[in-house]
C-alpha cells in the first residue's frame, strides 16, 4: 500500500467487512442459478455463466473458516478478474451484502497482527481502520493459491494460544 | 487483404517460400539433377530476393542473392547438386529465415555460410556436371507478350521487363495495339497494350522466362525460336503453361495475390479472425439451442419452423467453419523432414522417413499444437528406437532404419501412429529405472501394457547418457501433458527387436463437439459423442444384483460400470429407470449409470478455471439453450477411473 488512497469495492462475509481494490472489479451480479462441481472443494464448488463464459464461482467463507447460511435478497456474485496460475481469469466471489466504493487512504491502514488472529496471517494484505471497525483487505493471490486451504494454517494458532 | 501490413504480408510470403525451398533442397538430396527440382528451388529464391529488397529486407535480398547465384550455376549445369551444396544452401536457408524474421544475426554467419557455399560449388567443379550446357552462339526469339487489364494497379510494370529483353541482347520492339478500345471507353489506369519483340541473344530460352518470372502465370508469353527452324516452336509453348503450374514456388508474387484476389481462388486470412468468427458461430450456436427450447414450449407453427430453419442454418454454418479452419496434416509432416536430415547428421544412424496419409485434415489450431510433442516423439524414435548401423546388421535388418509417420481418420478423431523398426522398448530397463524413481514398488506386478504406460510418468527417462537429441529433461509426460490437453490419448506398443508403434488419437477439432446430454441427480451433464459406443438400460434387477461387483454383461463380455450418482456424491435417489451409457477410449470401455438420457446437444465448448483443473472427472463445460451450465465428463479419466475400480475388485475378490 504505498500509494495514498485506492478506491475499493466493499463488502460483507459473516459479519466482517471485506474490500477489494475497484480497479480489479468487473461487475455485481444478482445471484445466478449455480452448477455444482462433483468432486471440487467447497471453495470453489460450482461454476456460473457470465456472459457465455463459464466461471468459478468462489466462496470466501471458506478459507475464512466462516459458517455458511442461508441465501438473501442482499446477496451478490462480485465478478473479479485475477491471475490465477499465471492467466488472467475471470472469477466469481460470493458476497452476503455489496456496499459502496469507498477510497481509502494508506494511513489508515495496518499489517494484520502475527498472533492472535483467527485466520491465516498471510491470507490478509492489509487491516484498515475506519469508524471504529476494520475492513480487511484479502490477499487473493494467496488465497487463490492455498485453493482456500484454511485447515492447518489455524490449528498451528489454536496450538500457540 | 490491403488492410494487412506489408511487413507482416512479406515475412508470411518469405515463410512459405522458404519451406518450399526447403522441401525442394531435400527432395534434391534423394534426386540429384531433377531439373524441375532444381528450377523450383531457384525460383524460390529469386522470388524471395525480389520481394525481400521491395520491402527493404536488404540484407535477406543481398544473402539469398548468393545462394541464386549458386543455383542459377547449377541450373545451368555448371555445377552438380552435390550433397554438400545441398546441406549448404539448407544452413544458408535457416540463415535467410533468421534475417527475414528480423532476429538480430551474427555477422560473422552469414559470411561463413557462405564460404561454406563457396567451398561446396568450387569442390563440384571438379567434376562437371552431365547435363550440357546450351551450344554457344546466337538464337533469335520471336516474343509476345501481353499483361492483365489489372496488372498496372498490381504493380506490374511492362517497361523494366522491356528493359531487361533488351540487356539480353539486340531487340527490336513493336507495340501491339489491336485491344486498345475507342478512346470514350479508354480507362486509363488499365493496360491494353501488347509487345511484340524480335531478340536476337547470346542466351537461351530460361533467359527470356527469367525476365517475366514474377507475372508469368498470369500473362500471355508466347516465345518462337527462330534460330532453330520453329519445329520447337509448340512444345516450348506448351511445356511454359506445364512449369507454371508445376511450380507453386511462383506463387506470392505481387502479380499472383491480385489474381487470387480476383478470380476468388484462394484468400490469405489470418488465424485469429478465424478464431473470432470461431467464437461468433458458437455464441450463435447456443442462442440457437435457446430459440429451439423456446419454440418447443410454443404451439406457434410458424415459430417453430423457424426455429428448424435456424437449427439447420446453424449446424450447416458450424460444419463449414470447422472445414474452413482444417488443413492438411501434410503442412506438419512437411516439417519432419528436415528434421531427420538433422537427426542423421546428429546421430551418424541412416533413418527413412516415410508418411502416409498427409491429405488428413485437423483443425489448424490443433496441427500448430501437435508440432512440439510430434518432434520429440520422432527424436525418440531416432535415438532411442533406432540402433546404429553395427547393430543393425548384427540383427539382419538393413542399414537405414524407417520411420513411418501416418495419419489417418478413425470418427470424429485423427490417428497418428510413429512407427520405427529399431530396438523396441526395453522392458526390464524401463522396470529399473521406474522402480529407481520410486514410480512403482520393486517386483510389482504390472501388465505389459501398464509397464509401457510408465514411460509417460513424468520424471521418467531410459537415456542412460543425456543425448542432444533426447532426454533433455524434457521428457514423455509433457508429450502425454499435451497431448491430453488436446482431449487426445496417447499409447505405445512394442515389440522388441521389431521396433515401436506409438499412437496419437486427436479429436479433429477442439471448439464445438457433439455430445450426449445426460442427468444424473439434479446435474446435467455432456459425454462426447464420439466416446459413446451404446446406451443399455440397468434393470432394478440387474442394479440389486451387482451392488458388490460393478459389472454388466455386454455381448459376453464383462464391462465394469460407475454409477454416476455415486461418483458425483448426488444425495439423489436412483431414478427407476437408470441408464448405462457405454463409452470408451482406445481398447478399454467403461459402463457410465446415468439417471435420465435427456439427448444428444452441439456442445460449445468452454475451458474450466485451473481450479476445477485436478477435479479430474470433467473436461471442460458448455453453456446450454436456458443459460444453465453442464460440465463435459472427460471419458478418458473416467474410462481409466472404472478400470482400475475393476482391477482393485478384482484383486480383492
């Protein structure tokens, strides 16, 4: 984060507020009817059609260790796209609730506290304070990678706490 | 076409020519003084000359120069094609391609190419050549000669070529007017006129066709030899139509695109507009499943003709695509040859290539992407499967080893089998170096065919010594790795001492496929049409009955089955009436339990993310008529998933 501000897209998991930066945001979706993927990590278990483009669809939740509940009217399919193994790639995130665009300047932003965390560290690029809350800035690439293995990165914490 | 750059116009015309010099150098080697071989190689590389220095590749056009130099000797039967002027004019050639590329060249290289052409033709002055060389003294021509309408706004100009009669010796030149129309109908920019040219030359008749090499084919060029008493007068006429179409070399030339451009004949295009229109004709096609879902929940007659209408249109519009992007496989086999030219070189073996079925067409996308696993599947067989000469005869074959490359289609698929009459696999060092890399345990029991499978495993290699040629790391898994992401399979078989077949089965295109539409649970899904061998029902008899042994009797013979259902976790009840679609790969089939066969569908397909690539079960997915998204079954995995279900009951029960 060493430019001054980036303009992100906000949004909530469970309660937390997420951001991703805008420039990488390519549409919101109303939920789309979903094809599972037999044998594919919850994850990403199912894929949609964006446009004549089959997609994965991707759930946060999951490398967050969140639970999962029960669809609503608020919730959002954010089209992002991202490199994934080397090609850009078009990618669905699940979202429970899309909020505005917001700017968000770099002094207002920390690194995510080695301990004490619920999540694995390296699947947050930043924390940004605001209002009195914090918004966390997911590091994709990370996650991407580790496919949202959230597993053994948390019981290692669980262990040291 | 004036919308392409010229550069790249060139560089693609420079392409072409050079490969055909290059088919015609080799096809030299093996027919040393075929005078028709020998003309199309110099014309080849006059052509590329010329063009080469109208676009200001100058340093291309000053190097083939040499080589023309070089050729036009032997043309003139002043120097034999002698083997080594061959392999130079082959060095010198992956020389010019560097310059007309524009990749930066050493300068020193082009220098030594050429005293290495120079060495080559002054070592064959030794001994001349047989064919006799035209008796000197003075012909006299009769020339007439007329250009297109069009050929002034081509580029053609009729004055140098006057010029240039006129350097060969005395001419005397009378203009022809007869075709010049009234002058209200006069369009200036055309050229009516025709030349009439009395030459009298110390050259001979190639003299007088080398002036108009560039606008032969599409003139009138019309030549009487005065000198010799015009009996010779027809058959020189005719045999100047039999070259010009003999010789594909003088293709591209300027003169020659207009003419294509006009007579319709053939239209150079590039590959990612086809590809573009690729991708418009499936979006058509699926919008086109979608009108026919609508239409067939409709009691509008008129609509539904339509619809019919449309499907029909669509599915024709898709088969034409698919046959304007084919070629023949031929273009690729072409490239081999050099390559074994190389590979004899490199290994001192003496190898035969020979191909069959070259007029095999696959989809130019999947041609381009054979290229790279084909070369490392012909290295292998030359230096792996070929033994040496000594060797050789120990074992009573002949000296030159063979290499057959064949192509063949079999169904909605393209076979190509690499066979060599060398060594054959050996089994027991395959079985060592697979149990060394730890890929099997020691003393496991394998199937002759699984053993020879290990050889695709990646991290497997049987060179004891890292040759230049093979084993470069790069080994048979990424060939495999390929292969597979063309949605082909790949097998070997050997015999040893006789040698080894490996076979490529391709599907002919990648883009669109017909598929079998199939409900299992609550999913849909596709199997390629083409894998399907039958569909048989699976009685809830039948269904009790083989809960612990998936298997079913087929015509005597034991398929093992997968329930889908199962595989796919679907949580869904069986339907009453489950169905058992019958797929298969090569020799192994497999029984798939579907709940409902909903019927067949023009698959588009569509690429799964890399996150759905080590699910395994599925090749790809395709969008359907109600936007809804079925997964493509990738049968080869799934073929191979059942049997070894099979082979582990087997081993159990």
């Amino acid at each position: 984060m060493t430019q001054d501000t980036i303009e992100a897209l906000t949004f909530d998991l469970q309660g937390e507020t997420f951001a991703l930066e805008a420039g990488y945001v390519r549409e919101v979706l109303d939920l789309l009817p979903e094809t599972p993927v037999p044998g594919a990590p919850a994850f990403v278990g199912a894929v949609i059609n964006f446009r004549g483009r089959v997609i994965p669809l991707v759930d946060l939740r999951m490398a967050f260790d969140m639970a999962v509940t029960e669809t609503t009217i608020d919730n959002r399919i954010v089209v992002i796209e991202h490199p994934l193994d080397g090609e850009p790639t078009l990618i669905g995130l699940r979202a429970d609730k899309v909020h505005e665009v917001t700017s968000i300047t770099a002094d207002t932003t920390e690194e995510a506290p080695r301990v004490g965390m619920r999540w694995r560290a390296d699947f947050i690029r930043r924390l940004v304070r605001r209002n009195g809350d914090v918004i966390v800035l997911p590091d994709l690439d990370q996650i991407f990678a580790a496919r949202g293995q959230s597993a053994p990165v948390t019981a290692l914490h669980t262990a040291q706490r | 076409m004036s919308g392409l750059d010229p550069i790249e116009t060139f560089r693609q015309e420079a392409q072409e020519l050079l490969e055909q010099v290059e088919q015609g150098l080799l096809d030299l080697a093996r027919r040393p003084g075929d005078r028709a071989l020998i003309d199309t190689i110099f014309r080849g590389l006059h052509t590329l000359k010329g063009s080469g220095a109208m676009f200001g590749f100058d340093a291309l056009a000053a190097f083939t120069h040499h080589c023309e130099t070089a050729f036009d000797r032997v043309r003139k039967g002043e120097v034999p094609a002698s083997p080594s002027l061959v392999s130079a004019v082959l060095a010198a050639q992956d020389h010019m391609r560097a310059l007309a590329e524009g990749t930066p060249v050493d300068a020193g290289a082009g220098e030594a190419l050429l005293a290495d052409l120079q060495a080559a033709i002054d070592g064959g002055d030794a001994a001349p050549a047989a064919a006799a060389p035209t008796a000197p003294g003075l012909n006299t021509f009769k020339i007439r000669f007329s250009l297109p309408a069009d050929a002034l706004i081509n580029g053609a100009r009729p004055l140098p070529l006057l010029d240039e009669l006129r350097d060969l010796g005395e001419a005397r030149v009378r203009v022809i007017t007869d075709d010049v129309p009234p002058l209200d109908q006069l369009v200036p920019a055309e050229c009516r006129l025709a030349w009439e040219v009395l030459l009298t030359t110390k050259h001979d008749r190639d003299a007088i066709d080398d002036v108009f090499i560039f606008v032969i084919d599409e003139m009138t060029l019309e030549v009487e030899d005065l000198t010799a008493a015009a009996i010779v007068e027809e058959p020189e006429v005719v045999e100047a139509v039999v070259v010009q179409e003999d010789v594909p070399v003088a293709a591209n030339t300027p003169a020659e695109t207009g003419r294509a451009a006009k007579s319709g004949d053939t239209v150079r295009v590039p590959a990612e507009r086809l590809d573009e229109m690729m991708d418009r004709v499936g979006e058509l096609v699926i919008a086109q499943s979608r009108l026919k879902q609508l239409a067939a929940s409709s009691t509008d007659v008129a609509l539904r003709a339509v619809a019919e209408e449309i499907e029909r249109l669509a599915s024709e519009m898709r088969d034409t695509m698919m046959v304007v992007r084919m070629v023949p496989i031929a273009q690729l086999f072409g490239r081999f040859r050099r390559l074994i030219h190389d590979l004899e070189r490199d290994t001192g073996k003496q190898i035969e290539l020979s191909t069959e079925g070259e007029t095999t067409e696959l989809d130019k996308t999947v041609i381009e992407r054979l290229a790279d696993p084909l070369i490392h599947l012909i290295r292998n067989s030359a230096d792996h499967g070929l033994e040496g000469a000594e060797q050789r005869a120990a074992a009573g074959k002949p000296a030159v080893g063979k290499i057959m490359l064949a192509a063949r289609q079999s169904g909605a698929e393209v076979v190509i089998t690499i066979t060599d009459d060398g060594r054959g696999v050996d089994r027991a060092r395959v079985r060592a170096k697979a149990e060394e890399n730890g890929l099997i345990q020691p003393g496991q029991v394998l199937s002759d065919n699984e053993l020879l499978q290990l050889i695709f495993a990646p991290g497997f290699s049987t060179a004891a010594a890292i040759t230049n040629l093979s084993g470069r790391g790069v080994g048979m898994d990424v060939v495999k790795k390929t292969i597979e992401g063309l949605r082909g399979s790949i097998e070997i078989t050997s015999t040893p001492g006789e040698g080894s077949v490996v076979s490529l089965r391709i599907p002919l295109t990648l883009a669109i496929i017909d598929g079998l539409l199939v409900r299992v649970g609550t999913g849909r899904y596709v199997i390629p049409l083409a894998t399907v061998e039958e569909c048989v029902e699976l009685t809830p008899a039948q269904d009790l009955r083989s809960t612990g042994r998936n298997l079913i009797t087929l015509r005597d013979e034991l398929v093992p089955f997968l329930r889908l259902r199962e595989q796919f976790k679907t949580g869904t009840q069986p339907d009453l009436h489950q169905k058992i679609v019958v797929v298969a790969t090569g020799q192994d089939r497999v029984g798939l339990v579907v709940d409902q066969i909903l019927g067949d569908h023009q698959t588009v397909i569509k690429p799964l993310s890399s996150f759905h690539a080590d699910v395994g079960a599925f090749s790809g997915a395709t969008i359907m008529g109600d936007g809804g998204v079925a997964l493509i079954l990738d049968i080869p995995a799934l073929v191979s998933l059942g049997q070894r279900h099979d082979a582990q009951l087997r081993a159990a029960g």
